[in-house]
C-alpha cells in the first residue's frame, strides 16, 4: 500500500494565515479519530507543537495554534481510512480553506511514507515529535509512576533497544532530529515534562 502523495504543493497560498478555530478543529478530531489511544496520541503531539511554538520559536497565540493544529489533526485520517492516511485530512482542510503551511506540515511528517520534504521549522518539529513522542509514551505505560522520575537516560536505553515498541522508527527519529539541528538527548528533555501532564 502506498500512501505517496505525489505532489509538493498544498492549498492555496490566498489562505495563508487561515486556520480552523479551536472548535471546528476540535470537533473534526473527535468525528474522525475514535481510537482513544490515537486521540491521546495526537494530542501530546499537538501540546509539544504549541510549546515548541512558543518557547523555542518565540511565536504568538495565533501563530502557535497553527503548530499546534497541525499536530492535532495530522493522523486525523488513520484511524478510520488508513490507506488514505494523509490524502484525506489533507483535501479535507484543502476545502476549508486552511493555510498552505499547515497543510504542508502534515504533508511531511513522514518523508519516506508521502514522499513530501519537511521545509519549514513547523514541518521539522512535527516530523521530529511524532515517533520520538510516542515511543516517550509506550515507555511511561511499562513504568510503575508513568512519567514520574522518567529521564533521558532511560529514554534513550529503550531507544536502542530494537524490540522495544517496535514499530516507532528509529531512523525516523534520528532522520527527523538531524533535520531539525537537535540532538536527541534535547529533544527528549523537551518532550518528557511537558507530554507527562496531557491527559
Ligand atoms: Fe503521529
């Protein structure tokens, strides 16, 4: 099954700075996305796209709730379409009019599946927090205190360990952290405290 996009644009450039508000996001997430541990997922994603955003990019309210959209809504479509997993969501924020940058965010956030570059900081980040988040998270679930006492040390051991959450790619992770310009150990430190308080 492929799941290549075959293009490199996105939307219309007329609709930069457009974005869904908070509740027609929202209530997309909640049509399309059933699975509560995907729901779960994408919303760590979303809470490290806006704090990223914010701290580390320096963005305002507005410009951050792009980040954080395109973290919220990025496997929107896996749930229920999985061989449309990123055409759908994409033509689905197309119609509503979303800004070209957002939407090519999700469009990379994984090159060698859609076969789209991440270009921009946002497209990086997003690229860069999926995998690495989600194997933070499986490593929470087999810890006695969640995230409590977690630190990189211990992230890091489950990361070369192969068989641990099998199917987070590792060369993704390391792919994406040298795209960004971040060492892994920073990005971990990053990802901990902040993905240990979304519920
Ligand atoms: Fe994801």
């Amino acid at each position: 099954m492929s799941l290549l996009l075959n293009r490199k644009t996105f939307g219309n450039i007329a609709n930069k700075g457009n974005a869904l508000s908070r509740e027609d996001a929202y209530a997309l997430f909640h049509e399309w996305v059933i699975n509560p541990k995907l729901q779960l997922h994408m919303k760590q994603v979303a809470y490290l796209m806006k704090c990223w955003a914010i701290e580390k990019e320096g963005l305002d309210v507005t410009a951050a709730w792009h980040w954080e959209m395109a973290g919220l809504l990025h496997d929107a479509d896996w749930d229920q379409w999985p061989e449309l997993h990123c055409k759908k969501i994409l033509e689905e924020l197309e119609q509503r009019n979303v800004d070209p940058e957002i939407l090519h965010a999700i469009a990379s956030h994984g090159p060698v599946h859609f076969g789209v570059e991440p270009e921009t900081p946002m497209d990086k980040m997003l690229y860069a927090f999926d995998e690495l988040s989600g194997l933070i998270h499986a490593y929470s679930l087999m810890r006695p205190g969640g995230y409590e006492g977690m630190d990189v040390k211990g992230v890091k051991k489950r990361l070369k360990e192969k068989s641990f959450a099998a199917s987070v790619s590792r060369d993704d992770i390391m792919d994406a952290c040298k795209r960004a310009g971040i060492v892994p150990d920073d990005l971990i430190a990053f990802i901990i405290p902040r993905q240990a308080t979304v519920s």
